[in-house]
C-alpha cells in the first residue's frame, strides 16, 4: 500500500489525526480482508501505554437545581483553575473536558496519583474558604493500558471506559480509586490502598481505594 502523504508532505501514518483515522476506517470497510493488517497500523499510529485519570465534579444536580447552571459553570471553571497546576506539575496532558468531567493523561501510574492527591489536597484547602453550598469535590479514577490517542482530544479503550465507571460512578467525594491495572504499575511507589470488590450487572470487579 502506497502511503498517504499531507499537505505538508508528512506522512499521514506517522499523525494521530481524526482525518488519518477516518481514513484507516474508511480502508477497512472497504478492504474487510485487510482488517487485521489495518488495525495493526492504527494501533501503530494511535495506541499508547499510559495512565488515565478520570476526574468527576460531585454536586452538579444539587448546586443546578439551587443555583442554576452559571453557578455550576463557575464551580468547574474554578475546579479547572485549581487542577490544571497540579497536572501540569506531574507532566500530564488534559485531553477533555467535558461538563463536570476531566480527562487526563500522564506517561506512569505514580505521577497521576500525586497529580490527582495534590487535586484533592488543593480542595481541602480551597473550601473552608468558600460558602458551604458551593464547595469543590472531586472524585478520582486512575487507570493503566493500551489506549487509542486521537490528536491528544479523544481517548478510546477497555481502560478508558473501566476508569470513567470507577470515577464517576464507585469515588465518593475526595476519594481516589485505581483500577487493577493501575495498581499493578505503582512499583516502588510508598501507597497505602485498599483493595474493594464490588459487582456490577452481575460482573466482579476489583478495584484499589488510596488511603490517606
């Protein structure tokens, strides 16, 4: 197969852009007996080892409903404001933010558990300062795997959807959570967890509480 070339005369398999993926897609379709071939050149141009963090804003119904969405809007402007020093410190990319949610990437499972403790610990200085009602608290899933990275926008993989549960849906208020992946990358790292099982639509799944 002749490779694309871009405008730029960069090749278009060595870019991670939607329009490249679009393109891999597209071939596929149209060549359903190249499909293995295929996916070994997306996972090429697009699959990356990383650690995932999932951030999810707590409160947003109650504050809505009380103060409408301009005050939310703000609440997460201010979590944005409070957050991104302490991913930027750990060498992590925010890759989305979307509504009450933020996702992040870091290159090890160690730096996105200090990146989202210094979150955590920012908030528990922050809040004492603001009115009761209108505090910041973050749930935290962190993950580890083969992930597809599109233009550092979009993630996609088993990993990203099981840390999205974690976060959103097991953290409570404060509370950091590392999936089994994740946990078996913290190496050396000195960490207090706690190993939880819950079950989920019939399924058992484990997954590790960091403990102050």
């Amino acid at each position: 197969m002749n490779e694309a070339i871009s405008d730029n005369n960069e090749p278009l398999a060595q870019r991670n852009t939607r329009a490249n993926l679009a393109k891999f897609l597209s071939e596929m379709i149209e060549q359903p007996e190249r499909r293995v071939e295929i996916s070994e050149s997306i996972d090429e141009v697009f699959g990356q080892d990383k650690a995932l963090v999932v951030l999810d804003m707590s409160g947003f119904t109650r504050t809505t409903q009380r103060h409408g969405i301009v005050s939310f809007l703000l609440m997460i402007h201010q979590m944005k404001l409070l957050a991104m020093p302490c991913i930027a410190a750990q060498g992590g990319l925010l890759i989305k933010a979307e509504a009450d949610n933020l996702l992040c990437l870091f290159d090890t499972v160690p730096v996105a558990v200090r990146a989202s403790l210094d979150i955590v610990s920012r908030l528990e200085t922050v809040n004492p300062l603001l009115p009761e009602d209108r505090r910041l608290y973050a749930s935290i899933g962190i993950g580890y795997g083969r992930i597809l990275n599109i233009e550092d926008k979009d993630l996609f993989g088993d990993e990203v959807n099981l840390v999205s549960k974690i976060g959103e849906d097991l953290a409570g208020k404060g509370e950091v959570l590392l999936s089994t992946a994740a946990h078996a990358q913290l190496g050396e790292m000195p960490l207090n967890v706690r190993e939880e099982v819950v079950s989920i639509s019939g399924l058992s799944l484990t997954y590790y509480a960091v403990q102050a």
